[in-house]
C-alpha cells in the first residue's frame, strides 16, 4: 500500500529500488509473510528494466538444457566467471519466468501457443523470452510495480531517496530516507539494495541518468567490499545521433534476426552474432582506422514492425530502416561488477544485500551473456527475499550510525571515465583517473590498475593479453579503497 512515512518505519526488509530486482524481491518476500518497505526515488521509467528490450535468458526449450546455457555463459565470461553462481542463475531462471507468467506477464507466443523464443549473440539456443516485442522490460516492471502498489505487506515510498544505510554493531540495521515530507528512517531486519548500475557515470552510455552507482557508493560507505569494478561492458550498438536519442541501445535481437554490421565500405567486418566484447572492440578497431564516428547497422532484412520501439525512435530520427542503415557505435551499458555478494545476495556487511546489476555474484565474469542481467534480477532477487528475512533485528533500532550518499558525480568526471576507463585503457590514463574528485572513479580506476591483463570488457594497451594466472579470479574493492585479487570457489 502507499504510505506518509512518520519519523521511523519498521520493516522485516527494506528494498532500496523499484527496478526488476526489487520488484520482485520485495514480492517474493511480502508473498511469505514479510513486511516490506520499498523505496524508490524515480518514476517508473526511470529504471534501466524498464528499457530492457531484448527478454529474459531462459532454457526452455526442448533442445535446450540448463548446463547449454551455461557453458554459454561462462565462455562468454571469459574465463572469469564464477561457476557456481553461473549454475544457480541457469538452474533457476526456467522456474522463475513461469513465476512471473503466474503472476500475469505475458510474454510474446509463437504459432504453436508455446513461448516465442528469441536468440541474442553468444548464445548457441533460441532462449530469450519476451514481451511486446523489444518492450520486455516495460512490460515486466509495469505488471510488478501494480502488484507491489496493492500488496498489503508491502509499503511502498515513491519519490523517496536512500540517502545513508544505517550501522550499528558492525550490522545494517536499514535507511535514512529523504521523501516528499522530509527525511525519516526504516529500520529492518534485512535491507537489500537493487539501485542498478553505474553506465550512465561514463560519457556515452544507454542507460538512464540515474545510473550512477548509487548501492556501490552506499555499500562502500557502510564499509562492504565491492568487486570487479573495472568490467564495464560496452554494448556496440547504440544509436549515434547529434539529438536527444544519441545512445539509445537498438538490441542486438536484431542481429539474431538477420541485421548486419557494416564499415564504411559497405563490408561486414564481423561476426554479428559474437559475444558483445568482442562484437564492441571489432567496431571500436574500425572506428579507429577510419576516423569516422559510427559504422552501419543494416537492418533492411529484419521485419521491424517486430521491433516497434526501435521503430518508434528510428521514425523520430528521420530513420527509414527498410531503405537506410543506421549509424551506432559502442557505449557504456551493463556493470558487471558491484557490491560482492554471495549466492543469496548477502554482501560482506552483515544485514546488507545486493541483488541485480548494483550486486556482483561473479555471475557474468568479464563479459554479461545478453538477457542474463533481467533472468539474475529475478533468480538472485527470489533468494535474497528469503535469507534477508531471516536475519536477526537490530538490538537497540534507535542507535545507528550513517554511511551517507556522495553528491553526484560531474560532466568532467564522466567525460574522464569514457576516456580512460573506455574500450581500452592503459596506466597513463588510469592514473589520471585515480586523482578524480569523484569518489567511484577513482575505486574504478584502482580495479582497472589492479587487472594488469586484457580480458573481455577490461583491455589494457599496457597489458594486451589475458593472463592465466588471474582466470577464475576476481578484484575485491576493500573499504579502505585497498584492491586485491582473490580466486572464485
Ligand atoms: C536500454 C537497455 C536495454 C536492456 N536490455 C536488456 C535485456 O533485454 N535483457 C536483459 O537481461 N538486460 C537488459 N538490460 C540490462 C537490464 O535492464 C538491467 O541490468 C536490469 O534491468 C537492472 O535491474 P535492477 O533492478 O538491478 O536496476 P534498475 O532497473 O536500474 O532499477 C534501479 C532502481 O533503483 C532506484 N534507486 C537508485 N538509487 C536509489 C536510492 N538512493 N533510493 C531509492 N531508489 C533508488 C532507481 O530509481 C530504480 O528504480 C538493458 C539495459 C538497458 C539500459
């Protein structure tokens, strides 16, 4: 139900964030018997999972498998993903996408009445469900975000900020909140944070202007070690344009259904249908030989009206793609590091969680296998609802000290992380990096120094190969900014 928040709420768990992963964390913990306080300070629109277009990663079907799917996902990690965090999300993922058809998303069918199922780069199976087209994600968030706003157990703040975790006895004992009436604290026996991803720190970028690592700065003020801070993944194909839509992301389920990548000589350069590090560093090496800023996206074989948001844009722009290309390039898109959990999104804080992109299970490795970002919302979103739950309460609520929020990050800070924290990166430009007034910049410069190897999203031109030494490895970002590297079980 919406609610006035008084001076101090109370709350078996709180959710900072009103995206895929809180939605229905916050769902699956108020659905067995939780009460929830979910706080989210945008509009729904505002979430990166309401831009989500391409669907959710899923074996489903008959000639699939959940071990196909991850092999798939842990050769597109690079060898740096964590296997068994890899398992849990492929394992699970089937389950909880016919959870959410039970709770009234209706995914896009085929002839046959089953799933239509859809194939993204870096997967060897038709696997990806979705909704509306390429509208997965505001359809997903719009069926959550109703049921959330009815639910009985479950308090929702809109236009509320998180702006400090609560500490004390070395525990998270829940927020301070600032709402339309002022500021107020919650404090609860769990609190997850699902405050998304950083993209939008880096100049050019697809996601929403929120993204700015919110739960990063929150969980590494509260003193919780972050992780693999210097894998951000570029998505290669983001509109370039000179208007308000330079960036918006025209999925590469396109590509699964025919659309080419072209130079400036009109020639494929690339296999497009290869995972998004490699696709991204082919088109980043052509736009370096040639100067110019874009390539060619071809999609004059793919039925469009399949895709009628991209359509939408592509009208706006004075974009004809039955009979002209469309000019993209790479831009910051998924972080696939973040606040280091475990397999039930227990950060190192005891009383902290972190689900979906804010949180790093090691799940994606150096490189995220497209649409497994919404399946992890989901299947990390349902375990953390159930552990949070259970942790002990606060022994004395009133006593609490804050981790507050840094004030957001500047335009010279985030043109300084699109150049030296980029496609590719040398020490010269992250140790420029490193004397950024903006604080994660600089824990993201420390991570990219600390991975002296190239691997997937992270390319060193000082440290051009991968070194075996460092597979199964990941960066762990302590509270005192210190980085050391450390193996997955
Ligand atoms: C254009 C685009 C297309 C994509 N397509 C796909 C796809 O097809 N498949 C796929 O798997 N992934 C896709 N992704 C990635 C995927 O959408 C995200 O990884 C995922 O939705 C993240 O969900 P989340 O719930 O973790 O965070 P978000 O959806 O970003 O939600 C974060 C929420 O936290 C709130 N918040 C932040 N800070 C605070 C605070 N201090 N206090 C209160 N609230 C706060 C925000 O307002 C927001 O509501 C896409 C991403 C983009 C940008």
């Amino acid at each position: 139900m919406p609610h006035a928040p008084s001076t101090q709420l109370r709350a078996d768990v709180t959710v900072v964030g009103a995206g895929a992963a809180g939605l229905f964390c916050a769902l699956a913990a108020a659905r067995e018997g939780a009460r929830v306080a979910l706080v989210s300070r945008s509009p729904l629109d505002g979430s990166a999972s309401y831009w989500a277009q391409g669907g959710i990663a899923a074996a489903l079907s008959v000639d699939d498998s959940p071990e196909r799917h991850a092999q798939d996902t842990l050769a597109a990690g690079r060898g740096a993903a964590r296997p068994s965090a890899v398992k849990v999300l492929c394992d699970d993922s089937p389950r909880r996408v016919r959870e959410l058809q039970v709770l009234g998303v209706r995914f896009d069918g085929d002839r046959t009445g089953g799933l239509a199922l859809g194939l993204e780069g870096g997967h060897s199976e038709r696997r990806i469900v979705h909704a509306g087209g390429s509208a997965t994600g505001r359809r997903v968030t719009r069926q959550l975000a109703a049921l959330a706003a009815t639910h009985e157990r479950i308090d929702v703040l809109e236009q509320t900020t998180a702006s400090a975790l609560r500490v004390s006895d070395g525990r998270c004992t829940g927020v301070s909140a600032v709402g339309q009436d002022g500021a107020f604290t919650i404090v609860s026996r769990g609190t997850v944070l699902a405050t998304g991803g950083a993209a939008a720190l880096w100049g050019r970028t697809t996601n929403p202007p929120g993204a700015v690592g919110v739960g990063l700065a929150l969980a590494h003020a509260a003193g919780a070690d972050l992780a693999d801070l210097e894998f951000m993944q570029f998505h290669p194909t983001a509109l370039v344009s000179n208007g308000p839509r330079d960036g918006f992301l025209i999925t590469e389920a396109v590509r699964g259904e025919g659309a080419l990548l072209l130079d400036s000589a009109g020639e494929r350069f690339v296999d497009e249908l290869a995972p998004r590090d490699e696709v991204a560093l082919a088109i980043e090496s052509r736009l370096r030989a040639s100067g110019e800023p874009s390539v060619a996206l071809d999609l004059r074989a793919v039925d469009i009206s399949r895709f009628p948001n991209i359509g939408e844009v592509l009208a706006e722009e004075g974009i004809d793609p039955a009979t002209e290309t469309i000019p993209v390039a790479p831009a910051a898109h998924y972080t696939m590091g973040g606040v280091a959990t475990d397999l039930d999104g227990r950060a190192s804080l005891p009383g902290l969680y972190a689900v979906g992109e804010c949180a790093c299970t090691g799940l994606h490795g150096a490189n995220r296998l497209a649409s497994n970002s919404l399946a992890e919302c989901f299947v990390l979103g349902g375990r953390a609802s159930a552990a949070a739950r259970h942790e002990p309460g606060p022994s004395d609520p009133g006593a609490a000290a804050e981790a507050m929020l840094p004030a957001p990050p500047s335009e010279a800070s985030r043109d300084a992380l699109w150049r030296n924290a980029g496609l590719r990166r040398s020490a010269e430009g992250l140790s420029e990096l490193s004397d950024d007034p903006f604080p994660l910049a600089r824990l993201i410069a420390g991570a990219c120094r600390a991975r002296e190897e190239s691997r997937g999203a992270h390319q060193r031109t000082d440290f051009p190969d991968l070194d075996p030494a460092l597979d199964a490895s990941h960066a762990v970002v302590g509270p005192d900014g210190s980085v050391r590297m450390e193996r997955w079980e």
